[in-house]
C-alpha cells in the first residue's frame, strides 16, 4: 500500500515537471496541461549578465503571455559588436559576466571552486520563472565559433588558473581532450544537481553544434550525463538536441534526447522531415529576417500550424537597462522584437490553448483550392471534428537579403475545403490580435466546401468544428 502510494505522489510530481505529452509525444505537458512554448525572448543572457535584471524581464515575458526564456550558463559570452547586434545581453560589460567557477583574480578563474553569488543568482532567476509559469531552456554548452571567443571562456587555459588543455577553438567541444571532457562533465554533473528541484526546467545540449568541431559522440556524452546525473534525484527532465539551421533528417536520435531543435527553420519543412520522431520538433532560435513584426509571428504561427510545438523568436527588444523590453531596435539588426510582436505571439498561444491540440495533427488535403500564388496553407485536424488552417503571404527569398518577404496587399478570398459531413461552425480568426472576424453556421453533405474569408493582411487564421 504505501509502495504504491509512494508511485502515485511520484507520478503527479512528475507530471507538474515539464516533459512530453502522455497522450501525444509531439507536444509538451507542463503543470498537468497540454503546452505549447511560445516566446519572443532577449539573447539568453540573462543569467550571465550581471547588469541584467531578470525580474523585471520575466514578469514582462509571463504579462505579455510568453512561457519561455533561453539561457546560457557562462561557459561562453560575446563582445560588443558580434554578430551586428546592437546592446547584445550575450555581451556584457568589462567586468559584469557571472559564471559558475569562483574569481581568482587578474581576469582568471579557479574552475576547483564553484562560485556560490552564481548559484544564488541562478536560483533566483529559475524559482522567479516558475511563479510566472515561464521555462527555463537552459543551454549547456555553445559553439565557440574562433579562436577569440573560445580564448574568452573560463574553460580556456589562459583564462584559469587549473591548467587546462589548450585545444584549438574547434576542439573545445569534442572528446579529444579527456581532462577538458572532464572540466565540462563537472558543470554539467554539478548544475543538473542543483536544479533538479525545478518544475520549468529544458536542458539542451549545445548551441549551434554544427559549427566550430563540435562532435555526436561529445554531444551524446553531455545527454548521458544529465541523464546519469538526474536518475537518483526525484525529477526528470527533457533533454533537447539543436540539430540544424534550417532544416535536417534525424536519422539516429540519441535515446537520452526528446526534443529536436532546429534555428531559422523557415518554411517549416524540418517537422514534415522528422514525423516520425518521438518528442517535440522546436523552432528555437528566429533571426537574420530583417526587423518587420509580420517575418516573426508568421514564421511562429506557421511552425504550430506544420506540427511543431515550441517557437523562440530571438528578441532584441531586451537589453540590460530595457529589460521591459522597449528597446527600439535599429532597422541595422539581424532581428527584431517589440511589445507588438509579442501580443501577436501571445494570440497564438492562446489559440492553441482553446483547441484540444493534442488530438490534432497536421493534415495536407484539406485545403483543395483557393490559396493565392505565393501564399501557403497548413492545416491540424482532429478528423471529422476540427480543423485549423493557416494562412499566410510570407515566402523565403532565395538571393535576396532578408530573405523572408511578406505580402501585405489587402485580400478577400474562397478556399475550397475537403469537409466531411456535418453541421459545422467556421470562424475566421485575426492572427494579430487573436480575435474572431468572420463566423457562419452550415450544414453539409460531404465533399468540396468553399468558405469566403473577410478582408485580410498578410495572414487569416480559420477553425472548422463540429457544432
């Protein structure tokens, strides 16, 4: 009896703890409800940048309806100026990067030594995360991407004073160097201990591992090791994986990874190739698409719609002294963000929360006709019950810089739907504002169904149910 009573206090812990969906593995379940994270968040400084005040960031992010934040974890930052980014949080001033090893002086750091201001600045900002409902993907490791970046890190034996080896940048993160394997094991071993208590917590593995030498085998060693390390303590949690830019079949998973991430993933096609996977495909890092709201709640909006379930637009609103994120970003960025762009994510979110997504999939014959040139239509259905399409003008400009186009010409336009037979309910939904536009009841026969849409710009949202 109490064996399993233990089990069931066990199981409901568990099932508050961010992890797969028991009933449909391509979506999340957090705090016992179907989720999908949706954000717009700054550039995952916000633990290692001692000018950043994560407060106020998080309780902006849970007022405008985001549920996720990304952090590095001081292994790795920037320098002003790196990648065109204007006031980047990854780039903190002299003297404001926090990481987990103590100080010892003269620019150094002592890697036999935690630093204890760290670990309460990273408690902190998880536990003011979880009373705002908000995820913590926490990013292990990063490509070091040159020799200057890699030089910058703690782990770099000019910048400590243990001796570590001194592997060219494109080595850092490979098995070549077995006392460098075990510098970084020890963080890994040593920050999965501490937030093991966390509900609102996603491991990845490692930032942009396609560049810089990182290797498979290195990176199958980080999962095991957050694996290893989690399996005597009460929680588990997701391991995620970033895969590809773009796109990318995954065709041997790690069995320690559920989620597949991919960056820049537009169109969507990197579900369509891994819908075979068992775990979430993530579109979790946006960018490089110019600074036009319409590229980033359309590149989100699409990616729920072809099956993913989780979206991070790399938000460059939030910066250290804006952490509101009101920070007008210059037109000279490689992104955007603002408070607009978030509302229109916001919209998103709460849409799926209306639908019972998790019996929902993508479909790609219900739409028979009626898209224009150059637009494109995908669909979930629970079949027979409900349907959502999306409906977009974006396209990806091949040659062209940014390469992502939106039309915003006005339409008015028929689809032509394959609609079982019933009496249904079609509402037309605004994606900026989340509201509904257009409603009509109908009964049918079955076959070809042709609904006209209201007015529109650059996108239109429509729901099918059963009434």
């Amino acid at each position: 009896m109490r064996i399993a009573l233990l089990l069931l206090m066990v199981c409901a812990m568990q099932a508050q703890t961010l992890r797969l969906h028991p009933e449909n593995a391509r979506y999340y379940e957090f705090q016992g409800k179907p989720t999908v994270l949706v954000t717009s968040a700054e550039h995952y400084g916000a633990l290692l940048n001692l000018d950043f005040d994560y407060v106020k960031y998080l309780d902006t992010l849970a007022a405008e309806g985001m549920n996720l934040t990304r952090i590095f974890t001081g292994a790795y930052h920037e320098f002003p100026g790196d990648f065109g980014i204007t006031r980047n949080t990854l780039a903190p001033a002299g003297g404001r990067v926090i990481t987990p090893w103590r100080e010892a002086g003269s620019g150094k750091w002592n890697l036999d030594e935690w630093n204890p201001q760290y670990f309460e600045r990273l408690h902190g900002l998880m536990s003011h995360a979880a009373r705002r409902g908000v995820v913590v993907e926490v990013t292990l490791f990063t490509a070091y991407y040159n020799q200057k970046r890699w030089e910058a890190s703690p782990l770099h034996p000019s910048r400590n004073v243990n001796g570590t080896p001194a592997a060219p940048y494109d080595e850092a993160l490979t098995l070549k160097h077995p006392a460098l394997v075990e510098r970084q094991t020890a963080m890994v071993r040593k920050l999965v201990s501490e937030l093991n208590r966390y509900d609102n917590l996603l491991w990845e593995i490692c930032n942009e591992p396609y560049f810089a030498g990182v290797t498979l085998d290195w990176q199958r060693h980080i999962a095991r090791t957050v694996a290893e390390t989690e399996r005597p303590l009460p929680k588990r949690h997701l391991i995620a994986q970033n895969i590809a830019n773009f796109e990318g079949v995954v065709r041997d998973p790690d069995p320690n990874v559920s989620v597949f991430h991919f960056h820049y993933a537009r169109p969507p096609v990197a579900v369509k190739q891994n819908e075979a996977l068992r775990g979430v495909i993530g579109y979790d890092e946006s960018g490089f698409d110019g600074t036009t709201e319409a590229t980033y709640w359309i590149q989100g909006w699409d990616f729920l719609f072809a099956g993913g379930a989780h979206y991070n637009n790399l938000d460059y609103s939030f910066t250290a002294g804006h952490e509101d994120g009101t920070f007008a970003v210059p037109a000279t960025m490689p992104g955007y963000g603002s408070a607009a762009l978030r509302r229109q994510l916001q919209a998103l979110r709460e849409l799926f929360e209306r639908m019972d997504f998790v019996r929902m999939g993508p479909v790609e014959d219900f739409v028979a006709a009626g898209v224009p040139e150059g637009g494109s239509a995908r669909t979930l259905a629970e079949a027979g019950r409900r349907y959502a399409v999306y409906l977009h003008h974006g396209l990806v400009m091949q040659g062209f810089q940014p390469q992502f186009a939106v039309d915003r010409r006005r339409k008015l336009i028929q689809l032509e739907l394959r609609l079982p037979a019933g009496r249904w309910a079609a509402e037309w939904i605004n994606p900026q504002t989340g509201k509904v536009v257009g409603r009509e009841e109908f009964e049918h026969a079955g076959g070809l169904r042709r609904v006209s849409s209201p007015p529109y710009q650059e996108d239109a949202a429509l729901i099918v149910a059963v009434r």
